[in-house]
C-alpha cells in the first residue's frame, strides 16, 4: 500500500467532513469546504496522506438516511 509511511501525514475527517460534497454547494462556505475535502482525498489518492477510519465511520455512513449519499460515499 505505502511505500514509505514515515513520510505519509496521516489524517482524520470525521463523516460530516466526509460527507460535505453532497450538500448544497451554494452557499459558499459550504463549497469551500466542500473543495478542501476534495483535495485532502486527492492527496490520500496520490498516497501523501493516509487517511484513517474507525469502525465509527463505517456505522454512521450506514446510518445516513440519504441514499445517495450513502452508496455515493462507500463507493470511494
């Protein structure tokens, strides 16, 4: 996976983080937030960033009662 974890930021977003790019990127503080996650996971993509998950991800995405949202973010 990694090739050189001393050299990886490892990083936490919590769901509502996560899960900012589903909401009405109209106002514009929700867009610039919703930018800011869509670069840290370009970052975890390109293996700068390891981004960690608990099993409290895992329970709340399940939880999210959007279901678009929710097959949106487990598809990632």
């Amino acid at each position: 996976m990694l090739t050189n974890t001393l050299s990886v930021k490892r990083i936490y977003l919590d769901v509502c983080a996560l899960c900012r790019p589903f909401d009405d990127q109209r106002q514009i503080r929700i867009a610039l937030k919703t930018q800011a996650v869509h670069l840290i996971l370009s970052q975890v993509r390109q293996q700068r960033f390891e981004l960690l998950l608990s099993p409290a991800h895992e329970a709340e995405i399940l939880a999210i009662r959007d279901r678009q949202e929710r097959v949106g973010w487990s598809e990632r």
